[in-house]
C-alpha cells in the first residue's frame, strides 16, 4: 500500500468516526477518555455547535402574534360552482370537432 492509499483510507476512516461519533452522540460527562481522540473532537465540536444554537436563539418568538377576538363573525357566501376540469369536458370537445371536420 502506497502512502497516498493510506492518506485515503486514513480520511475516510476519520470521516467514519466523526459520523459516527455524530450519529452516537454522548453528554460529556458521560464520555471515555480512551475512545478514539477523532471520536472526542467531533463530539467537543458538537457541544460548541450546540452551546451556539443556545446563544444566538431569541428567548421570544417573534413569528406569530394573535390578534384580540372582535366579536364579528362574518359568514361568507358560498362561491360560484367550480367549473368542470378540461379533461372531463375533452369527450364533449371531440365530438364538437368530430362533427365540424365530417362536414368539410
């Protein structure tokens, strides 16, 4: 195995390790000293990703104020009936057709 193979296999083996350290994510009190120190970066930058989440969420969310209740309900009118689809009404225009073209 050539030094270039082994750069490769050794990316691809720290790319597995911080998925799965990713995927397994532990509390840190709860971590081993002895897991594989790549496992331990990921999951010290996970908790620095967390602990940013944290501090830049507002405390109070601005998406949806409810409006006070006026005490009007207003019932509207049922819309005009909805016209049939083109493709239910496509029989009546072939025949349409079917006709003018017979008599050319």
């Amino acid at each position: 195995m050539t030094t270039a193979d082994r750069k490769g296999s050794d990316i691809i083996q720290e790319f597995r390790l911080r998925s799965w350290a990713r995927n397994n994510f532990v509390a840190l009190e709860n971590r081993s000293d002895s897991w594989h120190p790549i496992v331990l970066d990921e999951m010290q930058q996970h908790d620095r990703e967390l602990q940013a989440e944290q501090k830049t969420e507002p405390a109070i969310s601005l998406g949806y104020v409810p409006l006070a209740p006026s005490g009007q309900t207003i019932v509207h009118t049922a819309h005009a009936t909805v016209k049939a689809p083109h493709m239910l009404r496509a029989a009546e225009r072939q025949a349409k057709y079917a006709e003018e073209y017979q008599t050319e």
